[in-house]
C-alpha cells in the first residue's frame, strides 16, 4: 500500500508534514551529517533579523525534568549572512524552506520577508511573534510579547502581509487567556497558516546561591513537558480558525506528532528534541508512514482532526 504523507499548508506544499521547530535546527546545514535534511517536509530556519545578533549572556540554557529552559536572545547571523551563506545551500540541496522571521516593528518584519521573497530564499514565511526572551526581564517588567495582543497581531499581520504573496505563518505564543483571540485576528489579516506553539514563559532559581539560573532570568520552557499544554492549544486553535496550523511543543516520536495532527493540525514541528536525537524528526516521519500502514491510512490528510469523541 502506497502511503501519501504530502500536505499543504496554506498554500506551502510539503512533501511530509514534518519540519523542525525554528531556533533548534540553526539552518539546516548542521544537520546533514546526521541525515540528508531535504527528506524533511520543510527545513525552518532560526528567527532572522535585520542586523546579526549575539543574543543574552550566558547562562542561557538549563535542562528541567522534562525539557528545557532558554532564554538564548534570538542570536542569529542577521539577514544579509543568511540571504549570502545559508540560503544557497539550502537551496542546492532541494529543501523546502521556511524562513522564520523576527523585527521589532511592522515594518522590520515586512522588510525581512520581502527580501526572504525578492532573494528567493524561501517558500513560506513564519513570522515570530511571539519570543519570550527578548527583553530584559529586570526592565521590561509588563512587558507584553506581540502575540499576546490580538490588535497589535492583526498589526503585524497585515504589514507582512502587504509585504509578501508567500504562504505566511504566524507563530503564537502559549502565554495567552485565549488563543482563539490571536489566531482569529492573525486570520483576518491575512495569514494563511498557524504555527503553535512557542514557548511558555518560566524562570528557574538556584537556592544555593539565591540566583536565577538563567542571566535573562526569564527563559522559554520546552519539551515533553509543555506537549500536553500545546496540544490542547492546537485543538483550541484548530477550532477556531479555517486557515492549517503548524503544531509544535514536545514532540519526540511519531506518537507524539500524531496527537497533534487528530487535534487539528496539518503539519507539526520537532523542537528540542533534537539536541537529544538529532536525527529525531526523520524518526518522526517514518514513524508516521509505519503508523499509517498499520492503520490503513492511504493519506494522511485523513488524519487531520479525526480525534474521536465518542
Ligand atoms: C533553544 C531554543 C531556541 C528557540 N529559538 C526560537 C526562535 O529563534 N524562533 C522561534 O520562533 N522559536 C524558537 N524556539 C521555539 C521552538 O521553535 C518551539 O516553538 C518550542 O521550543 C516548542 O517546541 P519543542 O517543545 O519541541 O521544543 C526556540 C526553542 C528553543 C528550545
């Protein structure tokens, strides 16, 4: 029996339904000695900006019990280096790309993804908005990402969305009442898919010294342990909107992923798992295929959803 696995994400064709989630797979190169990369559905990049940037301070990473903490900063080789360095190799080597995005106004990010298209450096766009450790928690107290404010996402939407006739993402943050609110303004401005989840806000402190662990303080929490939280977001979300989503938070197997996708979504990321098994997102899509034939499953847009409810 001959299993499709191709999906469309708002317009993005990906010949699996399985990227990586961005900022844990730098750009796609690195990972090629573990596995031919151009196998994945697509290759998302880490967050882009305008100018390189060197990120927070160490310490910026820390394991928890079931995943881990970040507060990298965005560190990233800005704009021009990847449009010179890392896009043609992506390019070369026949991956689907999706070029992550992050500015700090509209129009940063709708400059990024008009070069990200005049460059032909990517096939879709996911703007991030929704990066929890940006600014510093000691200053920035109240300090609201954009994806927690449906009017400043409808905002942001629309610049990028005037900016680019690629498929657009907008990732959204789990630091939300309502995630229905953001991803029906994000809809209504335009984008043609979801991608959930980003990290969920956490701090760690270290008794001995009464010191967080973390110089930001603040840090992103990732892992197995956020899976259940994401996909419930996605069910939510998946609810709400018409346009594909992109779900991701946790995933280490095929199992895993395939929670997501009965829940509603049409694609899923592997995040940090990847620094265990960096080869775990072609797991994930073998995993997917087996799952498939022994199910009896021909395509596995059929799956999308289908969570049984009695
Ligand atoms: C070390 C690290 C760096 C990340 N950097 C970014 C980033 O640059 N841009 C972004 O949109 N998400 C970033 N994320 C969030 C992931 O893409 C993903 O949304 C999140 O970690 C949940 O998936 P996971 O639990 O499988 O890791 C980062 C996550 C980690 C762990």
């Amino acid at each position: 029996m001959s299993i499709n696995l191709e999906v469309n994400v708002g317009g993005l064709v990906m010949k699996n339904p399985v990227t990586v989630g961005s900022g844990t797979f730098a750009y796609g190169q690195e990972y090629n000695s573990y596995f031919d990369v151009s196998r994945l559905g697509a290759v998302t990049t880490k967050s882009l900006s305008l100018k390189p940037r060197a990120g927070n301070k160490p310490p910026r990473l820390v394991e928890t019990p079931a995943g881990m903490l970040n507060a990298i900063g965005l560190q990233n080789v800005g704009i021009e280096a990847y449009l010179r360095d890392k896009a043609p190799w992506l390019r070369e080597h026949n991956c689907t790309i999706i070029g992550n995005i992050y500015g700090y106004s509209p129009e940063e990010y709708a400059e990024l993804a008009r070069r990200l298209e005049a460059e032909g450096a990517a096939d879709a766009i996911e703007a991030n908005l929704s990066c929890p450790n940006v600014h510093d928690a000691r200053t920035a107290r109240g300090c609201t990402l954009v994806a927690q404010d449906p009017e400043q996402v409808q905002r942001y939407t629309e610049a990028i969305r005037a900016a680019t006739k690629l498929p657009l993402f907008i990732k959204l943050s789990p630091n939300v009442i309502d995630i229905a609110e953001s991803a029906l303004a994000a809809e209504a401005a335009g984008a043609d898919g979801l991608s959930l989840i980003n990290t969920l806000l956490g701090i760690g402190i270290n008794p001995e010294t009464r010191r967080p662990i973390l110089s930001n303080i603040v840090g992103g929490l990732s892992g197995p342990a956020i899976r259940p939280v994401a996909v419930k977001l996605v069910w939510d979300a998946a609810r709400a909107v018409k346009i594909p989503i992109i779900g991701m938070g946790g995933i280490c197997n095929a199992n895993d992923a395939l929670q997501f996708i009965l829940a509603g979504a049409t694609a899923v990321a592997v995040g940090c798992y990847t620094f265990r098994k960096p080869d775990a997102a072609m797991d994930v899509v073998n995993g997917m295929e087996d799952y498939c034939r022994r199910h009896g499953v021909e395509k596995i847009t059929d799956l999308i959803g289908a969570m049984e409810m009695q």
